[in-house]
C-alpha cells in the first residue's frame, strides 16, 4: 500500500541544526520502503511517498518524528481509474 506522508514541523523544532531532515523517520522501519522524499524546507514541510505493509508500519516508519512534527497521512495509489 502506498502513502503520501506530509510532515510538517514549526521552525522551533526543526532538525536543521540537530542531525537533519533524515532525523525525523526510520529508514529501517519493518515493512516499509521510501520511495520518494521532498522537502520544501522554507515552509519546515517535506513529503514522503512510502510503500508500507499497512498504517501500523507507517507509524513506525515516522515515529522519530512524533515529538516534533505533525503529519497527514494519505493513501494512495499508481493505478489510474479506469472507465
């Protein structure tokens, strides 16, 4: 299952100068697989397009940023809707 991951923090808490974006998810998070990742770092936002097992995997997946983020969480897919 795919997700679209929007991560946003507030510029007080932004891992700039504590290790980075990369600081903020799990890359080894069981079940998961990051497809994508974009940042639009002047608004302390970046994007994930995860491939996880379930919602549960996903949590995981963020969970370094639960402290200093919020997220909206998306599913999505890469099959057009057919007619």
């Amino acid at each position: 299952m795919l997700f679209h991951v929007t991560q946003t923090h507030t510029p007080e808490q932004c891992p700039k100068d504590a290790g980075g974006s990369q600081t903020l998810y799990n890359p080894k998070a069981e079940g998961v697989k990051l497809r994508a990742m974009y940042g639009a770092f002047a608004q302390h936002t970046i994007f994930y397009i995860v491939e996880a097992n379930g919602l549960d995997a996903d949590d995981r997946f963020l969970d370094p940023g639960w402290k200093r983020c919020t997220c909206v969480v998306t599913p999505v897919s890469e099959e057009p809707i057919v007619r």
